[in-house]
C-alpha cells in the first residue's frame, strides 16, 4: 500500500472531513440507533452483504494488483515506456480527459474506495479553496495529475496505471530524479504528454505527486528539492489529506474548465 509522509498532513485532514462533513450524519445516526445496536447493525449489514464482503473483496484485489506493481523489472518499465511513446486517444481536449476521470476508479485505493477520480479532483480543489490557496498552478496540478488513469479506459493493467511509483534497484545518491527508474504508472503516463505543453515545476510536479518523498528524498538533487518544498509538499496536504468516501463537494466547474482551457488551448496527443 502508499507509502505515508510526515508532511502529507493526511490524519489532521481526515480528522477534519470526519468532524466537519460527515460528522453530523454520524452525530444522527448514534442518537436514532444507539451505540448498543452497533452489533445488531453489523449482522444486519453481513445479512445482506456477508461478513465485511465488498470492503474485504476491494482490499484483497488491491493487494494482489500492488504485488504486480512492485514486481516491476527494469525491462518491463522500459518497454512499458515505449509502448506509451504513441497516443492512445489521439488529438484531445485536455478537458475532455478530465472528465473521463468520471469514469476512472482507482481500484487500490482504499481512501476513495469507489469514489471517482473526478469527484477526488473536485475534493482536492474544494479542500484547496477553502485554505485560500492562489497558486493557480496548483489548481492546474490538481486536474491534471490523475489524468494517467485514464488508461484503465484503454484495457491497461491496472497495476500499470495506479499504485505508487518507487525507485527500482539502486541509483547513486543526488542523481536526480530525472535520472532515476521509478516503477511505471500513471504520473510517469501524463507526464510524457503535458511536459511541452506546462512550466518544468507543473510537469516536474504531475510526473512526481504519487512519489514517497522518503524514498526518493537521497536520489533528489538541488531542483527537485527546490521543487519538492514549494509545489509538492504543498499539493501532497490536499491531494492525500481530503479524499473521502463521504465528502461531496461543490466546486465551479465552468471556472476551472477555463482555466484549463487557457492553459491548453489547443488539443494535445494523449
């Protein structure tokens, strides 16, 4: 499963959505059942469903796919990155992309469970709001950044597209991460088609959002460093910290789906 960072802020941010948005239909829940009828609940919820049945069914799939991603050689990631060297969906709307994310569910990600990657977008720019976060580059990452998944669309192997990318075999130290072979997933897929089209910090930022800044920490050099602390860390707190099974939120659309537009005015190869 994800490695978790100290700087993620993830257990603050969940305390947040559990406190804030769900806590009062909790709050409602406990005064109409009790908190003695829990284990009465739970039978009712194992007659319909079995014991723990959808969530323990999730957790073993996810399992399995992390163990074919972490199984990842050197030679596959190479010869995954030349099959992904030609567009899939050929000449389109970067917009048109975001919203197949509707479409997307992460199938390890046990956070989100069945949540969409297009309501998790949505929640990453409302938790970011909220905060008064300007940057407008952030809000470019926080649509862009899953767009990789886009290939479970395309029949990819889920354990080529999700889960984390963790260095493969040793590099030397300061290297930079540029140079360094990480396992092959989604970033590394959106990477390849935003980077002449971004600023270097927003496709340095897409290419490494899922990274574990703690492995990657000793193959950084002095530009991923800079970047790492004023655009990753940043976009780590939201991008981790508020996704929620629970957390609906209401975001403008019509106003972030110009801000993509402008910054990709034109169709690009994906």
């Amino acid at each position: 499963m994800p490695d978790s960072d100290d700087s993620s802020g993830v257990a603050p941010r969940r305390r947040f959505l559990a406190s804030g948005v769900i806590g009062a239909g909790t709050l409602v829940t406990g005064v109409a059942l009790g908190a003695g009828n829990s284990g009465r609940i739970e039978r009712v919820g194992e007659r319909f469903l079995g014991p723990r049945g959808p969530d323990k069914e999730f957790k073993t799939t996810a399992r399995a796919i992390w163990a074919r991603h972490n199984a990842q050689t050197r030679e596959e990631i190479a010869r995954l990155k030349r099959r992904y060297e030609d567009a899939v969906f050929g000449r389109v709307r970067v917009w048109d992309m975001v919203e197949k994310l509707a479409l997307c569910v992460d199938p390890t990600d046990t956070t989100l469970y069945c949540t969409s990657q297009f309501i998790h977008v949505q929640q990453v720019v409302a938790a970011m709001e909220r905060d008064g976060i300007q940057d407008r580059d952030l809000y470019i990452a926080a649509f862009t950044h899953d767009l990789g998944k886009v290939m479970l669309l395309a029949n990819e192997a889920p354990e080529h597209v999700v889960c984390q990318p963790a260095p493969v075999g040793a590099d030397r130290e300061g290297i930079g991460l540029d140079n360094v072979v990480f396992q092959f997933c989604h970033p590394e897929i959106i990477y390849t088609r935003l980077k002449d089209h971004v600023p270097d910090h927003l496709a340095w930022l897409v290419r490494y959002h899922a990274t574990s800044i703690k492995r990657a920490g000793p193959y950084m050099d002095d530009r991923d460093r800079a970047y790492a602390e004023r655009y990753l860390k940043p976009f780590r707190r939201y991008d981790n910290g508020f996704k929620s099974t629970t957390f609906l939120p209401r975001v403008d659309l019509a106003k972030y789906r110009a801000l993509i537009e402008e910054t990709f005015p034109s169709p690009i190869l994906i």
